[in-house]
C-alpha cells in the first residue's frame, strides 16, 4: 500500500496553457462546498496545508494543483503524482453565468489533462443524490473518465446504517461498477480504501 510522504501547493489555473507542465499520473477532487473535500484531502497526505490554501479567497474559483510524493515501502517504490483540488459547487448564491464558467473549466480539464487517472466525486452521506453530483458524473461518463464516489461524514449516520445508505447512494447516482466508498476523515475510516483505489491507477 501507497503512503503520501509529502506535499506541496503548485499552483492555481483555469486555463489549460496554465496548468503545472508536470506529466505525473494526477488524480481530481470534486464535490459540492463543505462536503469534506479538503479534509479529506488532509487525511490522505496527513497535512493541513492544503486546506489553507483552498480557503484563501480567489483560490476557490480555480483548479488547484498539488504535486504528491508517495512510498510504497512494501515494494520500496517511491514516486510522484498530483492531485487537482477542483471548487466546491452548489453555492446556491453563485449565479448561473458562474456556474457556466465553472462547467466549462472543468470541461476543459477533463478534455485536455492527459495524465488525468481519475476523479474522485464526494458526496455527503447523509443526503440523497444531488442533481449537481449527477451533472457531475454525467460529465464524467461522457468523457469516459475513470472515477469513484466518496460518501464523506460516515460518522455521522449510526455504523448499522453506512452499508445500505452507500448502497442506496449508488444506485440513485446510477454508478454502476465504479466503487462508491464510506468515509469519515474525523474518525479515519476508509482512508486506505481511498488510497488503494489510487494506487491501482497510478501507473
Ligand atoms: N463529522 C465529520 N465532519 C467532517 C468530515 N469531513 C469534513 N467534516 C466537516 O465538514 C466541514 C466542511 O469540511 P471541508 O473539508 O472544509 O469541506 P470542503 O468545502 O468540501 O473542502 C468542516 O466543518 C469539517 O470539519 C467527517 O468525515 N466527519
Ligand atoms: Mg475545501
């Protein structure tokens, strides 16, 4: 199993001339605002920079690039990857010409980033499919990418309950045989489920 030994923030872009010119495999983070994805994004690489720095204003319209350096001790095989950070949507105050700049950003993304292995969408445990993450997925099936869901905030539904609600979750997101995994960042659960999942598709 991989472990991420360090990681640094690159760099900010919408364009794609502006994305890092760095051809390792890169994996992107999507979800609506406040479902956990920069927590996650902790958890996985054990550090509370990235946070920070999707927090900072004018950062969050953008895609931000993280360039990751994992060991897989096991196999003593070290390498790097990247990770794209892409905004949160669903911010019900961003009007619709902004919600269009953001489809086509990602658009754009999808289309041009050739190393992209796959996208991991997360979405809340604790609410039914959202319209947004099914656009999102669409999006996802169109350009045939390769992508997971993460059911973020597990914790906060009783342990009984986290099977058959990521299951129900599945099946109204029209996921087929992409995996969808529980997680919960505050109590580290299925964080090496998450990791496995990328290291499959590293090289
Ligand atoms: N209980 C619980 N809270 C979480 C979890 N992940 C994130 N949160 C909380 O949800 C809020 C939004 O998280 P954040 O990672 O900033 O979301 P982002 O907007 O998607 O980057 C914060 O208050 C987090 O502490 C989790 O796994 N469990
Ligand atoms: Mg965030």
């Amino acid at each position: 199993m991989i472990r991420i030994v360090e990681s640094f923030y690159v760099k900010s872009a919408v364009e794609p001339g502006d994305y890092p010119a760095s051809a390792y495999a890169e994996f992107a983070f999507a979800g609506r605002s406040n479902v956990g994805k920069s927590s996650l994004i902790n958890v996985l690489t054990n550090k509370h920079l990235l946070a920070k720095i999707s927090r900072t204003p004018g950062k969050t319209r953008t895609l931000n690039f993280f360039l990751i350096r994992w060991k897989n001790d096991d196999m003593q095989e070290q390498g790097f990857m990247q990770f794209t950070d892409f905004p949160g949507y669903g911010f019900a105050e961003i009007g619709l010409a902004e919600q269009e700049k953001w489809r086509i950003m990602i658009d754009k993304y999808l289309k041009m980033r050739q190393q992209l292995k796959g996208i991991l969408v997360l979405v809340d445990i604790r609410h039914p499919a959202d319209p947004k993450d099914k656009t999102m997925l669409e999006m996802l099936r169109l350009r045939n990418i390769d992508h997971c869901v993460i059911a973020t905030k597990a914790d906060k539904i009783p342990k009984t309950k986290v099977k058959a609600t990521a299951l129900q979750l599945a099946k109204q997101l029209n996921l087929g045989d992409k995996p969808l995994i529980a997680t919960s960042s505050e109590k580290n659960v299925g964080i090496e489920d998450v990791l496995a999942w990328i290291e499959s598709r590293l090289t």
